[in-house]
C-alpha cells in the first residue's frame, strides 16, 4: 500500500471522527438549550459581570444559586441578565449550566445546527471509505487492459 493512499486513509479517518465529534456537541448542547432532558432548574442570579472574550469582545456572565434543591450549589451562565432575576438553566453533559430558550429561533437553531455536522461528517466518511478501497486494490503493474 503506497505511502499516500496510508495518509489520505488516516486523514479522512481523522477528520471524520471530529466532524462526528462535532455532530454529538451541537446534539448535546441542542438537548441542554431546549430542556429535552427535562433537568432544567431554576437560578436566582446574584451576581452578574462582564468577561473579555478576545476578538469575540466581551460578554456577561451572570452566577447564582440553584433554587429548590438539597444540596446548594451555584451555576454559572453566560446570559444578559441583572442581578436578582430568576432564569431557567440545564446542565450538559460536560458540567455547565445553559439559559433555556424558548424562542422560535432559537428552538431553530438548536434543532437545526446538528445538520451542518452531521452532512460534513457523512462526506468526510464516504471519502474515507473510497480512500481505504483505492489502497486495497493492487496497482496495476503494466498499465494493459
């Protein structure tokens, strides 16, 4: 198997498995936003300040505790809120807390936004499919028919 077909097979493998990886954090994220799971919980902000974001600019971050639960404890949000207002959040599955949004475009959004992933992860994966066929074929020796 020439050195080339081994790259290509290898870097459409790779990149097949980031743009799954993609797919599954924009699902997740888009679960999380519109409350799917049904864990949301409410959070009386207490405290609201602006962050620096880079070239982004900056953005508010606002913290407070869980209301009715056991145990205390406080979630941090990015969300344009002030203090003392009462917010719906939900946790994902990578520990944060997102604001559930009820918007019409932003339920377009969250459902939406896993497709773009999802079809690049689709033709990263039939390129690597064709790739690792093309390696496995013997070269012709030749060139006759």
């Amino acid at each position: 198997m020439p050195k080339g077909r081994v790259r290509a097979v290898v870097g459409y493998a790779a990149l097949t498995l980031l743009c799954a990886t993609a797919t599954a954090w924009c699902v997740f994220s888009g679960i999380a936003k519109l409350n799917l799971s049904g864990n949301a919980v409410e959070v009386r902000l207490a405290e609201c300040h602006q962050e620096e974001g880079g070239k982004g600019g900056s953005y508010t971050v606002c913290s407070g505790p869980v209301q009715n639960t056991a145990n205390a404890r406080t979630a941090k949000v990015s969300y344009k809120g002030h203090e003392g207002e009462t917010i719906r959040a939900a946790r994902t599955p990578w520990g944060s807390y997102d604001v559930v949004d009820t918007d019409f475009v932003s339920r377009g959004i969250s459902i939406l936004l896993p497709v773009l992933p999802l079809f690049g992860t689709a033709g990263a994966g039939a390129l690597t499919v064709r790739e690792f066929r093309r390696a496995r074929q013997p070269a012709a020796s030749d060139g006759a028919w």
